[in-house]
C-alpha cells in the first residue's frame, strides 16, 4: 500500500467498548491494512471524567497529548500530562489515561501491531 | 527502562545537520534509550521554507501534523498537509517534507528501530 495524506477527521470515529472503559472514542489515523509494516497510529478522543481501562497488555504506548488534561498512572505512578507532553508506558505496565480536565482530552497513541 | 511523561519544551532541541534539510532541528521524545523496543517518536521544527532532505529509505514514517502549512512529497505525489493532518510514508519511498508556510512547522514523526 501507499502514501496516506489525510484529515484526521477524515477517519471514521469509533466508538470503543472495552471492559472498564467509560466515554472513548478513537480513530485509527494509519493501520496494518494501510500497509504500516510496524505499528499503528491511534487519536482518541475522552469526554470529561472518561478513562480507559486499568490493565497491562505485553506490549508498550507511546502517546502525544493533543488537546487537554489528562491524568496518566502507570504503575501506581501518576503524572499530569496536558497538551504537549509525550508519554511511554513500558509493556507490562499496569496503566490508565483518564480525562481530568472540563473539556475533551485528545492525544495520539501508538502501538505495535500485536 | 520505565514509564515516562515529559512536556516536549524539556527534550533537548537538536540540529539536524544532514545533507539536504535545511532549518530542521528536532526532539527525540522517546527513543530505544528509554527502553522503547519497537520505534521512536521525534518531534520536528522546521522554520519557514525549510525541508528535510529529499530521499528514501528502507523504513517507514508515520507523522503527525501539529503546526503550521507542510507540502509533503512522496514518489512524485504531493500533499498539502495542516495541522491535524495523519500522513504515512512507505519503505522505500522518495519523500519530503517542506514548510510553505509563514511560521514554524511542527510535526511527530514516528520510526521504527533502524
């Protein structure tokens, strides 16, 4: 597959079901089928007081704070990460991103293809 | 290596000196230092009408636009890419990067391990 230049808004926005996930969205901006031999690229969207679930999975995020204010914990660590920050959450880490801010948290987070 | 959560500003700014960019300097948000197994995550800024070098390589670019006008090239095909702008860059690929704009171009640009 080839070059992909587009609007994120051009990506469909999908809701996300997961178990212990409350108000996420997200929108796979490139993926495995686009051709990306590696990783994905993942913008999700938290409505205020919306969180992912609180787990750990064998592989690692990197993820870039888009817009807002998030509450990263990783590993019962926390740190207040808002527009700018960037965040690596090892494999293995127990983690959590929550919204703790009064409007929507956007960030990017990319994983391997696992 | 562990969790990590850092504003961009306190990432060391460094010149890209390579053949072909001009006005590029960048930030190694994570990288294969930080325990990242699979890529690295690099924030770059370009000034007004500068580029990164017209090439390719066996390894793919996943980017993110944050700031500002960028014209992508790849393999002949041109984009004009803002921010909020997804753009994926094949192996193999000839590419890059050029600010058509006034102010400073900032983007993520995402390798895997080479």
């Amino acid at each position: 597959m080839g070059f992909k230049c587009v609007h994120h808004t051009k990506v469909k926005l999908e809701s996300m079901q997961e178990t212990g996930a409350k108000g996420i969205k997200v929108r796979w901006l490139i993926k495995e089928d686009d051709g990306a031999p590696n990783f994905a690229m993942r913008l999700f969207e938290l409505e205020p007081k919306g969180y992912s679930p609180l787990h750990s999975h064998n592989w690692e995020h990197e993820v870039y704070i888009l817009e807002g204010n998030c509450q990263v914990t990783c590993e019962g660590e926390k740190c207040d990460a808002s527009a700018g920050y960037a965040v690596y959450v090892p494999p293995n880490a127990k983690h959590q991103f929550v919204n703790v801010g009064k409007s929507k948290l956007r960030f990017l987070c990319l994983v391997p293809h696992h």
